[in-house]
C-alpha cells in the first residue's frame, strides 16, 4: 500500500495538469484525486495503528497540499 501511494504521490508530482494542450486534458483526475485520497485516509490508519504518528501526519498532509 505504501508503494501505490508513493507511486500515486509521485505521478500527481511530475505530472503536468494544464490545459493549456487539449490534447492533454485528464478527464479522470477526479477519479485518480479520489483514489489517491481513499488510498491515503487507509494508509494513515494503518500508520496510526502501528503508533507511527509523524509518518501518519505526513501522508495525511500530502493530498492536503494537492
């Protein structure tokens, strides 16, 4: 799970969502961003089960900043 949100993490990163091309245009973001998202609340969880806070905080704050 934590190499699909690193994965995820790093797409959403070195992606370019412009629209300047039409070309380009990703009309499934929102189905990515809410994936991502679902993704992230679970993998926090686990973090905050297992006692690792600050690594919890982290994945939360990350689509926070998305």
């Amino acid at each position: 799970m934590t190499e699909c949100f690193e994965a995820m993490n790093g797409a959403f990163v070195s992606g370019d969502f412009s629209a300047l091309e039409h070309n380009k245009v990703d009309y499934e973001l929102e189905k990515k961003m809410n994936v991502f998202t679902n993704i992230s609340m679970q993998l926090a969880r686990i973090y905050e089960y297992k006692q690792q806070n600050t690594e919890a905080v982290r994945i939360c704050d990350i689509p926070l900043t998305k």
